[in-house]
C-alpha cells in the first residue's frame, strides 16, 4: 500500500495562516494547486451555483441551500507525469465534509465525476479522499479507488462542507507518481507567478523567495502576516530569506519603470517528535494486533488532530512514506521490528522515523497429545501429557505435579496446562486428558440367522466398545455381523485393538425347517437339519414341551416323521440339540441354535 506524499497542506483547525487562506468558491476562479502548494480551508457559502441548478453531480445531492454546494472551495491541478495518484483531504473529525473530482479543463464542461463521495463522517474520520486512509484505516468508506494519470490531463476538485461547524481542511496527493516522479507529478506550469506557487515548508528550514529580474534597480520586500502588508526594513535584494509563515510580496523597481508586484504564500509546518515506544506483543491465538494502540505512546502530548502516526516494515518504507502497515495487523511468527513515523497532518515532507520497536508474537502452546489414553485393567500405569519440556514453558496439572508428563492408573480426567512467558506475557493452553481402564470383551449371545441360503451371524457383547470382529481366521472388522456364512463348524472372535484381550467361541450354523407336514402328502413330511455332513458324530436330540425325549436322529437320517413308537404325536412345538465331535474328539453340545420347530397336521 502506498503512503502520501504531502504537497498541498494548511489548515484552518491547525491554526495556521488563517488570514490570508486561498479558497475560491467558484470553479472559475479555482485556485491552481500543484507540488509543495499549501492549501488552507475554511470555506464560507458557495458564491455561484457551478452546476446551474441541477440537483446532482455524482453521488453530490441538493443541499439544504438549495444547491449542491453548501460551503464550497474549488481548486485544480494538472498532472506532469504517469501513474497512480490519490490525495486525502484532512478534516476535523466532528465535522461532514464531501468531494467530487472532475477530469475537465473547462468549468463549463465539467460532466460527470470520476471520483465522488458524499458519505456523513458518521465514523469520524479524520481523512476522506482517492487512494487510501494515511493512517492505515482498511475500512473507510469515504475513500474512492486510485486513479491512473498521464501527463498533461487536467482536474477540478470540489471540497464541500456540509455541517454546521467549518474550521477548515488540508489536502495532501498521494500515490505511487510520486515516488517515481517527486518533483513532475504535478504541472506548476498552470500557475503565472513571478515568485511562484504557494510554498509549504517545515519549521527550522529556510525558504529563498527569488524575484530576479533582467532590468531590476532594486526590490522592495513585503510581509502579511494578517493585518496586511508591512514594508520588511532593509531587504533590497533579489532574493529573500523566510522562516515563518506569511504572505509575501516583492516590489520590482525596472529600468523602464515598468515595475512588477508579485505575492506568494509560505507556510511552516511543525516537525513532529516520535516519542520512544515499548516492545510488545501477543499470544499467536490473537491473528491481528492492533498498533493504533501504540499511537499515545508515540504522539505523547502532541495532538492526535495535527500529527498522523504509521507503522512500517523497514526503515526505507518509515522515510519514504510508504507500504505502510495497517492498523489491524496480521501478526507474523517471531519477533520483527516495527517502525513508527510521525508526520504532519498538513505536510508530510515534516516527519519523524526516529522510533522503533518489536512486536513479537509469543506462540500459545499447541497441544499436541491424546486427549484420550487407555489402560488395560492390573497394568501398572501409564504416561499422558507432553512428550517433551520446551524453554520458557511451565506444565502444571490440577492434581498438583509440574513436570510435562505424569503416570496414572485410575480411571477419570486429568487437566494439563501449559503456559509459555515471553516478552512480558504468559500465554497458556488447556487440554483434558480421560484415563478409560479397559478389560477383556466378552460374548454375551451369538444371534444366528439360519436361512439356508443366506445365512448370518451377530456377535453380541457384554459393553459397547472399540472392538473387532473376526470370523474363523478372515480379517478384523469393525461391524459385528457376518453374512453370507456357509453352513457348519465357525470360530468367531472379538478382540480389544487396544491390546487388553480377546474371547473366542465354537458355533455350528445350521439350516432346518421351522415347520413339518406329516401327512403323507410328500410334502415336508420329514424334519431334519441341513447342512451338518461336515460335522464329525453330528447328533441330533428332540424333545417335546416337558422336555422328554422323543426322537434320535443321526447325520444320515431320512428324518423324523413326527411319531414315537409308531403313534402320532400331537401337532404342537418341539425342541432339539445337536451334539457333534470337535477336532479334540470332546463331544460338544452346539449353543446359540434357535432350536425351536412346529408340527402340524
């Protein structure tokens, strides 16, 4: 971003040179601006209405004077060179002041605005203008975008005031034209002046007036310094040394008596002093930090409404003026210089880069551990918290320790916090870490859907957990069911990942009929489970409703026919168990069957 370069300045409320300001409130009689001219407001009426009755120009609305101008100063300025160009206009920050800038060499043409602004200073603002706010406000809205010049195109800029209140304004150009131009960004040609344009200048320097004529006899010089002009007693040369603010004119005395009158406008700024400012800093959580708060620091007893402060990267962008930091800065890792300059709010050739200070942004602790540990239950303990002590930061935990890492063993929460001090500030971060103590799964049911075809299997467990679940020796998984099982002999598994064991069971998936039909029609007349040929000694046993035997039927059996001892038994629900030999030769009783089947006749 680039900062100003002043060359117009003065202003009423800086309370200098109120006499004899230069304002013209008719676009005719605009005054003619160009580099190092001071420009003092305070502006009174609007002579002529310059826009004929109209009631808008741009964003300018009628006024409560009937016209668009209220109290109105017109000027013009022609550029001498390429590139960008804005100006801020300075105000008091209690009163509304608008603008319009005409690209036009002809009051009577004027058309339409390319910049304009007509916003109330509602955020009082001590800046409106093209380009950006000097003192590294982002966000205000009284500024229009840059403008991009050629040479030779010519300006006429309307200050408005449109308040009660009118102690006056500056204007300051800015832009990146004058850094590569700083002495043609401006035209002087458009001003006729044997002594020149207006000149700003700083206290303690010295400004020459030359008025060196071909056929001079002599010169009598003149000062006003409000009550008009005084003859200055012994000042006969061509040239005059000034150090104070004034008007000044210069009598030239010609061989032919055809004498000369010229007057020009000095006025002296006050330099600043940037007063020393302490380091600072913030903690990295806060991303901006916000330098206008160094501001008093800097500006000391000097006046906030005289003297603009801005920050900068480098001492080079402090002196030149520009690539200033904003207000609202982005916070950088680390410490970095910050470098303060005080200049004038109506001259910013009188400025002050004597300050410097560091801004560092202190880190908050990033925690960078489990917020969850676990612990199988009978080990001994476990280590949680910071792997690692850093320099500068303190560790403490609210059972009391003050070392980055503790063991435990009880179950429960465990508060670490980690502060880290520098440049004065204790920048601290919490983190709660949960102990669980963990024991061994364990199956509680195996839910078996026997459907012959498609035929699944769900591992229940005593307690929700972070198991997984394997069938036979096939991979993990997180989901406990099985589908598509195949019938016969299984091995399911669930294991703790975490490493606090594993519980396995036995169990046969079958398919039968849930119900048979004996009746002869050689339609289900026969019971018998499928899918149990690949069991060694399979056996099956069914009983009735008061648990008495009934039938015995083997792997080869054609199946039960739903009789006992050659009599029919009653259409009703009857129950089995199957019996099989595992590779141990222990003869086993399957579990989690439903073993539930009807008769019916």
């Amino acid at each position: 971003m680039k900062h100003l370069r002043t060359v117009l300045c003065f202003a009423f409320y800086m309370g200098m040179l109120c006499a004899f300001a230069q304002v013209s409130p008719d676009c005719s009689n605009a005054v003619p601006i160009c580099n190092d001219t001071p420009v003092n407001g305070g502006t009174n009426g609007f002579g002529i209405d310059d826009f004929n009755g109209s009631q808008a120009s741009g964003c300018l609305e009628e006024t409560i004077t009937g016209a668009i101008e209220s109290n109105s100063g017109w000027y013009r300025f022609r550029t001498g060179a390429s590139g960008q160009l804005g100006f801020n206009i300075s105000t008091n920050t209690t009163e509304d002041w608008d603008y319009a800038l005409y690209r036009a060499s002809d009051c009577n043409n004027l058309g339409e605005p390319i910049r304009c602004n007509f916003f109330d200073n509602q955020d009082q603002n001590a800046f409106l203008g093209v380009g950006e706010d000097p003192t590294g406000d982002t966000d205000n809205i009284q500024y229009e975008d840059w403008l991009q010049v050629t040479p030779g195109e010519d300006y006429y800029l309307l200050i408005n005031n449109f308040s009660n209140s009118n102690s006056g304004f500056s204007i300051q150009f800015s832009g990146q034209i004058f850094v590569t131009d700083p002495n043609t960004a401006l035209d002087c040609s458009i001003i006729s002046n044997l002594l020149g344009p207006p000149i700003s200048a700083c206290e303690g320097t010295d400004v020459t007036l030359d008025a060196t004529t071909t056929d001079a006899v002599t010169y009598n010089w003149y000062q006003d310094t409000g009550s008009g002009y005084i003859l200055v007693p012994g000042e006969n040369d061509a040239t005059l040394v000034v150090t104070s603010s004034a008007n000044y004119r210069v009598e030239v005395i010609t061989v032919t008596n055809n004498n000369i009158i010229s007057d020009v406008q000095v006025g002296f700024s006050i330099v600043p002093t940037a007063f020393p400012v302490a380091d600072d800093a913030a903690c990295s959580e806060q991303t901006t930090f916000d330098l206008s708060l160094k501001d008093s620091e800097v500006l000391g007893s000097q006046s906030p409404n005289e003297f603009v402060v801005s920050y900068h990267s480098s001492l080079a962008d402090a002196t030149s003026g520009n690539t200033f930091l904003p207000k609202q800065y982005t916070m950088q890792s680390g410490s970095q210089p910050i470098y303060v300059r005080v200049t004038s709010a109506v001259n910013a050739d009188c400025f002050d880069v004597s300050q410097v200070f560091e801004l560092t942004n202190v880190e908050t602790p990033i925690l960078d551990f489990p917020e969850e540990e676990f612990l199988c239950d009978g080990s001994a303990s476990i280590s949680i918290g910071s792997l690692s002590t850093l320099p500068n930061h303190t560790y403490s935990w609210d059972s009391g320790e003050t070392t980055p890492s503790i063991n435990v063993s009880i179950a429960g929460s465990y508060i670490l916090t980690i502060t880290n001090t520098q440049a004065g500030i204790s920048c601290s971060n919490s983190s709660t870490i949960t102990l669980v103590v963990g024991t061994p799964p364990v199956i509680v049911d195996i839910e078996i859907e026997d459907l012959q075809s498609n035929n699944t299997v769900t591992i229940v467990a005593d307690r929700e957990g972070d198991w997984e679940y394997q069938l036979d020796d096939g991979d993990y998984q997180l989901e406990n069911t099985f589908s598509n099982v195949v019938a016969g002999a299984h091995r399911v598994t669930i294991n703790d990942p975490r490493g606090c064991g594993s519980v396995s069971e036995e169990i046969i998936v079958v398919g039968f009929p849930k119900f048979f039909t004996p009746n002869g029609d050689g339609m289900h007349d026969y019971w018998h489970i499928e899918g149990i040929s690949n069991l060694d000694n399979a056996e099956i046993f069914i009983y009735d409703r008061y648990g008495k035997l009934v039938q015995q039927l083997r792997e080869n059996s054609i199946g039960w026919d739903g009789t006992l001892g050659g009599q029919q038994l009653p259409s009703t629900d009857y129950w089995f168990k199957l019996t099989y030999t595992d590779t141990n030769g222990t003869e086993i009783t399957a579990k989690y069957i439903n073993n539930h089947f009807s008769l019916r006749r």
